[in-house]
C-alpha cells in the first residue's frame, strides 16, 4: 500500500462543495474534534461553513431533558492579511490547489498559490492536526512565501465565544438554518505571552472549558521576534 492511497484529496477548490469537505476533513483523537472548515471563513460570511468545535463530555440541555454537544469556540479561526489584503478562497484567484488528509500521519493540509484581487501572489502551504499523544493539543501551521512583492503580513488567530450550534427538529432530527445558544455570556479571557486565553461556559450545565493559543513565527526556519498584540473584546450574542 503506497503513501498515496492514504492520502483523501479535493483538487479543485468549490463553494458549493464546502460544507461536504468540511465533513470529510474533520480531524478528532477521540477526546476533541474540529469541522475542517477553511481557517479564513470565520472572516468570509459571504461562503456557508457549518462551524464546528467540540470536546467530549461537554453537553448542555436543549429541550426538556435533550443533550446536545455543545459547539466550542474554534482553535484553528485565523485570518491572513498580505499589505492590508484578506486571503479568501472567493476572492483573488488559487492557483495549483490541493488539500487533504493524510491519514497515516493524521494531518490536514492545503496547498495553493492565490493572487489577491491587487494581484500580488502568494504561496501557502496549510497544516493542521489534533494530537492523540496529548489530547489537549492542536497545532496550525502556516507556511507563507510572498512571490511578486514585499510587504507586511498580518496573522489573526481567534478564539471566539459567539459561537451556535446548528438546531435540529426534535422530531426527525431534520437540519435547519436556525441558530442555539448554549454558550453563556459569562466568560473570562486576556493575553498570554505570545498569545491568548478564553474560558467559557455551558448555560445550563455550567461546565467550563478554557481554550488558550500561543503563536511562534519563523523565518527560514529560525525563530523570530514578530509583533505580537493580544485584544480581548465583550462577548456578544446576536
């Protein structure tokens, strides 16, 4: 059996096929799980992602005695500016794409060079797994080589506590549009160094979950000191 039948790849990226793919690219190690929806679309809400983030265990009631899981904020929420420019698969243009799960190793990656509507070209190279050795534990990393030009690059991570799940018919289970809350307003979170922290909690259950992140940049694979600034907003729930 070759490396490459391990391999489970999208060649062509497709709006319209996005929420398949974010199914089929999920990645779990049994304790924590995550859709695997293109990093960038928590800030693109013109393309339909299904967010999805959750940590087993951790359930809040819905309708009388019904659980759900709830959804969690998501880990792997980033955004990349290039000179002010936001990468977004619907916009600019992706050249050479690719993406799949590796399922020897367990990783998820996205490869493609994308010219911004400015048309500035940039190659990416996307990776992400969930650790089984520590089950606590998710890596992102991004590797990014500008091709026609210099510039500044800008690099949000988020984690986000306006997060919904997806609500069902309780009768069929039937998917809808419509959006739940199980996510409480009381919240706590600020900066750590290199990073962030933000802890959350069930409405009804009162279980709490504390996601924190830290952020390390290289450049030709020697660590570099980068401008790091950590912002805390209020929670809001629309």
């Amino acid at each position: 059996m070759s490396r490459q039948d391990w391999l489970i790849e999208e060649k062509k990226y497709s709006p319209k096929k996005e929420l398949y793919w974010e199914t089929i690219f999920a990645l779990s190690n049994g304790y924590m799980a995550s859709r695997g929806v293109l990093e960038e679309n928590h800030f693109c809400p013109q393309v339909k992602s299904c967010f999805g983030t959750y940590v087993a265990g951790i359930f809040d009631k819905y309708s009388g005695n019904y659980q759900a899981i709830v959804n969690q904020p998501d880990f792997f929420n980033t955004g990349v500016y290039l000179n002010g420019e936001l990468m977004t698969m619907n916009k600019g243009g992706a050249e050479n794409y690719t993406r799949y799960l590796d399922m020897y190793d367990g990783v998820l990656v996205r490869k493609f060079i994308w010219t911004s509507p400015r048309k500035k070209k940039t190659e990416f190279e996307i990776t992400r797994f969930i650790s089984k050795a520590d089950e606590h534990l998710a890596v992102l990393h991004y590797k990014i080589r500008p091709l026609n030009y210099n510039g500044e690059i800008r690099i949000n991570n988020v984690l986000d506590g306006n997060v919904t799940n997806i609500d069902f018919h309780i009768s069929g289970y039937q998917l809808r549009d419509e959006k739940y809350y199980f996510i409480d307003d009381k919240h706590d979170g600020g900066g750590l160094p290199d990073g962030g922290y933000l802890t959350v909690n069930t409405k009804t259950t009162q279980m709490s979950v504390c996601e924190a992140f830290k952020c390390e940049v290289r450049e030709n694979e020697k660590k570099i000191s980068a401008k790091i600034n950590s912002k805390t907003r209020k929670l809001i729930l629309d």
